[in-house]
C-alpha cells in the first residue's frame, strides 16, 4: 500500500497570545502520522501559520480538532490585526506531496469541510481546486468584506457558504482547499535598475503572457543595490525552476544585465530542485525512485 | 533530539536458495526503525544484497540478528559462486545518510562487529573507514583468497581477525566496515570511438591524476553505438556531479565530441543531486533544510 502524504497550511486568526497559539498547536505535536513541520505568529498580522504534513486520515482528524480547539479560543469580534481575515481559522489548503493525486486533496478539503461544520458548526467556503465554481476559486475575492462583512455577504447566493447557511458568531468562516505546492523563488539581477527588474517580471509571468504558472513582480534589494525578480512557482511541476531561471537570463541580457544568483525562499519539494539537476545534468531515464528518501518515506 | 540515519548494504552468501535468503531478510522486515529499501539475488553470482536505513540502534540489533540466521543457513564449505566470497555474511559496510558522522559509523562498525562475535562467534576484519591500520581498508585485499584460503591467510599477523582468532569453520569471516555512498553515474558521449571514453575516463579519475573520489573507465554502449565514462562518486560531497559532468563536457570538446547526456544508476542521496541543482540555478545561502522532505525524515 503507498505511503500518502499531504501538507496542510492551516492559517489562525491569533498572533499576539501565545499560550492561545500553543493550545491549537498542540493538536498536531505527538500525533501519529502528522509531522508539525513549522509553525510562526506574527503579531502585526495577529495570525498564526502552522505547516504540517503527514498522512491524509491523520492530517484531516488534527485539521479538524485544531478548528474546534481555534473556535473555542477566537473571538473574531473582537480581533485587531493587518491581515485580512474571516475566519479562527482562516484558510485550510491542503497540497499534494507524494503519492496523491489533486483530486484526492479536493476530496479531503470536502471532508474536513463537513466534518467541521458537523462537529464545530464551523462553516466554510471551498476554494482553489475545489471551489464549486469558478468565481469562488480565489481566495481574496472570497475573503473580500472580511469577518466584519461576511455574515451580509453570504446572503448573496454567490458567496454562500458551501457548508452551513450563515457565518459563526465568533468564529467567521473558513476557506478550506487545495492547491499545489507554492515555490517562491526569487532570479538576482546584477544591476540596481529596478525597471529592468519590473520588465522581466512582467514578461516571465503568466498575467502579462509568460509562464502560466508564475507570478512575479520587479523588487529592489536595497542592502545589496541590486534587484530581483521576485516569484511564486505556483506550480513547478508545470513550469519548474530551470525554465524560469533561463528564460530570466535570456532577458537580462538584453539589457546587457547579469544574473548574479538566485534564492530559495522557505520550503520547497525535493522534486523541484532535483528536476532541475535533471535538467542541467541531462540525466536520461530518471526516476524519483532513484531517490533515497523517497524511498525511506514510502 | 536530531534523528540520525544510517545505511547498511550488508552481502550474504546465498544466491541460490530464496527459503534461506528470505529468513535472511526476515531479520530486516517489520521492524520498528529499519526500513528494508531493496534486496536482490544473484545465481550465479550465489549471493544476496540488502540495503536498509534506519536509526543506528535499530540498524545495529537487526544485522546481528540477521548474521546469525546466516551464519546458521550457509555454509561456505559447500558454497560455489562467481563472485569473490569470504563470510556467509560476506560485507557490511554502513554509510552515513542523514545528521550522522563517519567516525559514528565507524563506531557502530565496530560494535557490530563486537556483537557478531560475542553473540554468533562470528569473526570479522575491519575495513575502509573502520580498518584498524591503512593496509587493511581494501575490501579486495582483505578478501584475497576467499573462504578457501582464510583459515591460514589469518594466521599471518598483517591478516589477524579484529574480532576472533581464527575464522568461524563454516561461515567464514566478515568484512565490516564504514563508507561514503557510492554514487554509479555515467557520462554519455556523442561517439561510438571507446577510445575516446576512455581517455577521458583516465582524466577524470583519482588514479590519472583526476578528481580525488572519482573511479572511472570508458565503456562501449554496444545497442546505443555510443560510449560512456562510467563511473563511482566514492564521495559526492567532495566531488559532486556536476563538477564531474562539466569537466567531461570539457575534455570532450577537445575531441570534437559532444555529451548526450548522463545516467544515474540505482540510488543516490537527494543532497547528490540537489547539490546539482543548488550550482546550476546560482541559489545563494541555500540550506538542505529547505527540503521538505529532509524536515520530514527529522
């Protein structure tokens, strides 16, 4: 039987008080087949991003407590913070790692949903890949209004709630989904000319006719007096790193620029830097399986 | 507490009879921190090859017991093969994988073989890493003179057991020791000229006077009417992938030939190629704890 794995990013609506945070934490630490792979608060946004990964059934029975655990400690009412939020717990997005496929995650997103709103009363909408229908896939355009508008938009049978007819009381409502893997990955140029940097990130990305799946935008370095070009990967398994890397350097160098480096922000899959040693190594035939800890996590 | 992983590749001298070989690997299966990655048998060659990694701890107890149960099934008086053979288990060598070090792997070497003697009155030679003076490190010279020829081979000081005095009467001695992962990756050339390959193999190779952990020779693909440079990363830290493939695409171009391309052969460690993959893209400050999967196995 293949060894499944999900990541899950569930977003909290609670930065400032710690010992809140650590009482939802404590629902994924310990857990059998759920690895807590990193969680930070930020107090400015008042919010909480955990990240953990883990078998599908163990990661959905945690997901699922953590709710009822943040709606007991939440009070949105009474929530301050430069995030926008709806929800105790915001967003729930659940990402394909290995041996899963996305409609798989859509599947597990719809059960969290109802298991939610079945044990909690939490409500939710759907989004991403299981939103239930195109306009509900984006997640700004949902959250638009936030907490303190939610309960008059969801009267709109555009924005209805895909579980439960109305938001709670304190709790909001929750975006629960799936995507893929976000890879943020960021091309050095060597200048300090921020327009250059602003050009290329328009060409590389989707929105302005490049990669379809880039965004990406010019950013200065000031420390360093150069610029990059700063993006998401929002899925690298359809426009992996080399391609975007490549592309970027053809177009420096019409500018007569350089490409100084690049950098990885955060995580990133072993599969979206081992297919770009494929790539520039020309291995023929390759397979993950090749793989030690591939392996090893099956 | 860092969670620290070993490899064993541990060879036993049955090839032929699978009963044997599978209560062989009985020793490996189910057990709680040792993950059975592979085995494989050879008939002609009368011999089976396992690789495991797992905790040490783990590690260590399940090859003792595994040693035992060979030691009990073969009997070398009567073992006829291809391949070179001294021990019923013939070689243990354990590589560091993942938060380990080598002179803690030579450490477990050497319980290990402690353990096989106290527990089996199995014998056993140090080696590479773990041998106990430098003329004792090659596998190949410890084992000269196989089974046949090891009860009076070990009576000369210069070949005395590290553990035992003499070898066990039907299971031999044993070689155990500590290494680096091998990786097997081949450089494809666009000739069908083996010389050529195999100039370029010297090049390349520790002993013409080429990269220190590289062993190399040139190579007739015959079905392809292509050559390759075959080789063994004896240590892929120390001399990575792409440093061996670039130098190659060098040597080449003096030839007027190109490289078609590469192939990696069996496993190799995600830090090989992600190491590869680290140089082509220019990503600066990298950390391999950005893989997630390197934070999962922790």
């Amino acid at each position: 039987m293949k060894n499944q794995l999900v990541e899950c990013v569930p977003n909290f609506s609670e930065g400032k008080d710690l010992d809140k945070v650590e009482k939802i934490i404590d629902c994924f630490r310990g857990k059998e087949g759920v690895k807590l792979l990193d969680y930070s608060s930020d107090k400015d946004h008042n919010r909480s991003v955990v990240t953990l990964v883990g078998d599908p059934e163990a990661v959905k029975t945690a997901v699922v407590n953590a709710m009822g655990v943040a709606k007991d400690l939440i009070d949105l009412t009474a929530h301050e913070g430069q995030h926008p939020r709806m929800g105790a717990t915001d967003v729930v997005p659940f990402i394909p790692i290995s041996n899963i496929e996305m409609d798989e995650c859509v599947a597990l997103a719809k059960e969290v949903a109802e298991l939610a709103y079945k044990a909690h009363g939490i409500p939710s909408f759907l989004y991403e890949a299981a939103a239930t229908a195109p306009h509900r896939s984006n997640l700004s355009k949902l959250r638009k209004g936030q907490f303190e508008g939610m309960a008059e938009k969801v009267k709109d049978p555009h924005w209805a709630p895909d579980f439960g007819e109305t938001i709670h009381e304190t709790a909001g409502i929750t975006a629960i989904g799936a995507r893929e893997f976000l890879v943020a990955y960021n091309v050095i140029l060597g200048t300090n000319d921020l327009k250059i940097a602003k050009k290329i990130g328009k060409m590389v990305r989707n929105s302005g006719g490049g990669f379809s799946k880039v965004k990406a935008m010019g950013v200065a370095m000031e420390e360093r007096n150069l610029v990059q070009v700063s993006m998401n990967l929002t899925d690298y398994k359809v426009t992996p790193l080399y391609q975007v890397f490549e592309y970027i350097k053809m177009e420096a160098k019409r500018y007569g620029v350089s490409v100084v480096g690049s950098e990885l922000i955060g995580l990133a899959p072993m599969a979206a830097l081992i297919g770009s040693a494929e790539y520039y190594l020309g291995i023929e035939d390759f397979s993950m399986d090749q793989v030690l800890e591939k392996r090893m996590l099956e």
